[in-house]
C-alpha cells in the first residue's frame, strides 16, 4: 500500500496557496482514482485545471463515472442552499464510492476548509476520514488563511504542513504548533515564502 499523506496549506490571501495546491494536484494527479478539488472560492484559476466542472453530486458521479480523473467540484453561491450540508453530502458521496471499490485512491482537495470545519464544529464523516482515511486510500489536502479557526484535527492529522505568509495573528497561533528557529525538527513542515 503506497504511503498516503493529508497536507494542510496555511498562509494570507493572495499568497499562492490555492494556486500551488493546484500544481501539486496536476503534478500528482496520476497518483489517484479520482481527484476532487472542491473550488469554494469559484476561483476561474481552479476551474482550468480541467474541463470537469461539477455542480451537484449527481455531476460528479457522471463524471467520475466516465472515468474523468480530476473534477472540479462547486457548491452553488445561493442563499437557499446549506453549503455545510452540501459539503457534507459531498463526503458521504465519496466515502460510498471508496466503500464500493477498495482499489480506488481518492484524493480531496479542500480550498477555505475553515468554511466547513470551525474549531467548534467538525462533520463526523470528515473528522473519520481524517483519522481513518488514510488506511482506506483517502487522502485531503485543506488549504486556509485562517489556521486558528479550522479545528486543531486538521492540523493534528496533517502529515505536511506549507506554510506560505501568515499575518502576525497567525504567525503566534502556528508558533505553538512548532519552533520557527528549529524548522528541521519537524519532518512534516514545509516553509515556502
């Protein structure tokens, strides 16, 4: 079994992040089964990684199905839809077809993962996936700006971690999560500026 690795990438707006997630998934992409990269932002840059642009889980599945191996996920900017269930659904969908076919590698790229895993609140399909995930060939990348408001599981569960800018706030916050001086000491941090 190849060695599967959820990664956070961490830094302020505008620092690139979503943008080298993007080439790390298109650089690695022949890795999984399926790559999901879920584009909360509707960011146009995301959306040109591949033609498959899904925006209902019924999309998804008729891509997947034909086999397209990097789909663009979005959930709709509408009032009447609950993005957090939306998400959720967008899980449950996933983990069904994991459970269907073992061989599968799922890779979950989550850009503003704080939008849907606060520090208070986690869906339990996402906190297992994170803890459990990994045996099953399930990988997550989260991507955020915001470290000290996505729940500490994520950080806890990320075997890498890329560090881009970060505001002061959140320089202190991700300081107790390791030494800045000693960065060596830490197989799993990544700094990139």
């Amino acid at each position: 079994m190849r060695e599967l690795k959820h990664k956070t990438y961490v830094g302020q707006s505008g620092c690139g992040k979503t943008t080298f997630a993007k080439k790390e998934v298109l650089k690695h992409a022949k890795k999984y089964s399926v790559v999901v990269f879920l584009n909360t932002q509707h960011e146009k840059f995301v959306d040109d990684m591949c033609d498959n642009i899904a925006w209902t889980i019924s999309e998804l599945d008729s891509f997947i199905q034909k086999g397209k191996r990097i789909v663009v996920f979005k959930i709709p900017l509408d009032e009447e839809i609950d993005d957090a269930e939306e998400f959720e659904l967008l899980l449950i969908y996933l983990w069904s077809i994991k459970r269907l076919n073992e061989e599968k590698y799922i890779l979950l790229v989550i850009d503003e993962a704080d939008r849907y895993c606060t520090k208070l609140r986690i869906p339990k399909i996402y906190s297992d996936l994170l803890t459990k995930g990994r045996r099953y060939n399930f990988e997550i990348w989260n991507i955020t700006q915001r470290p000290q408001l996505i729940n500490n599981i994520i950080l806890t569960q990320s075997k890498e971690l890329i560090i881009f800018e970060l505001s002061e706030y959140d320089y202190q916050f991700m300081s107790k999560w390791f030494d800045y001086e000693n960065p060596e000491l830490y197989s799993f941090v990544i700094i990139k500026n």
